[in-house]
C-alpha cells in the first residue's frame, strides 16, 4: 500500500475532516513528505475536536488507524506511528491536553505505539530499539 493511499484511508475515515480535506495528486513528482504533513493536519484537527469535546466521531477514525497498523509494512508503520501518533502527542502536550484523555480510543497496536513514542521521549527507550520497533533496519 502507498503512503498516499494510509493517508487516504485514515483521513475517509473520520468524516469530519474528510469533508474539509482534498485529495492529493499521485503525480510522479509526489513529495515524500507530504502524507506526515496530511497526518499532522489531521492530528492537530483531532486535538482541536477534543479540545472542544467534540469526540463523537473519533472510534472510527482510530479504528482505522488499529487496521493499518495491523496491514503496515515498516514505511507506513512509520507514517502512522512518527507521522501520527507522535505528532498527536507532541500537539496535545503543547496545548496541555492530557495524553491520556486519547486512551479510551486506542486499539492494542496503537496503543503499543502510543507507549513507545512516551518510552523514547522519556529515555526508557533508545532511538534503535525504537526503529526497530518500527521495523526499520539498517540502510532502509
């Protein structure tokens, strides 16, 4: 699966923003960095939705991303984890929305994720266990 299409799938699954969001070109000349781009925008729409309490809509969005997770090769594992989940923290920390408030909507993969970001970012756990969790390896 292409980047695009995770953030296709992630960004259809929350009709909320869907509705607000275009679609991007498949164009040959696709930035790589654009789908972290996309999912930031959706992390910070997440974070601005349940800064108004207005969660109604999130199981399906975060449904979505159990099922990615679960389909992900290490390219889109790291889309999904660094290019999602870890911005989803990073915003909600900046405006001082507790992390845990996003528990209630986290399948175990994400939820495994979720951890794994606040491991690295204590010192729990070191940048290469972190990629390799992800399932980077060397040279890739």
């Amino acid at each position: 699966m292409q980047a695009q299409d995770v953030v296709n799938r992630l960004v259809q699954a929350y009709p909320p923003y869907a509705s607000s969001w275009a679609t991007y070109s498949r164009s040959d000349e696709f930035d790589p960095d654009l789908p972290y781009t996309h999912l930031g925008d959706l992390a910070t729409f997440l974070v601005d939705r349940i800064e108004a309490d207005q969660t109604e809509a999130f199981a399906s969005v975060f449904a979505e991303l159990e099922n990615l997770l679960a389909q992900a090769d290490s390219r889109n594992r790291d889309l999904l984890i660094v290019g999602f989940l870890e911005d989803l923290q990073n915003i909600s920390l900046n405006r001082g929305v507790a992390l845990d408030r996003w528990a209630v909507w986290l399948g175990g993969l994400a939820k495994d994720a979720w951890m794994a970001i606040r491991e690295l970012w204590s010192g729990k756990l070191s940048t290469s266990d972190f990629d390799a969790y992800i399932g980077h390896r060397a040279g890739t």
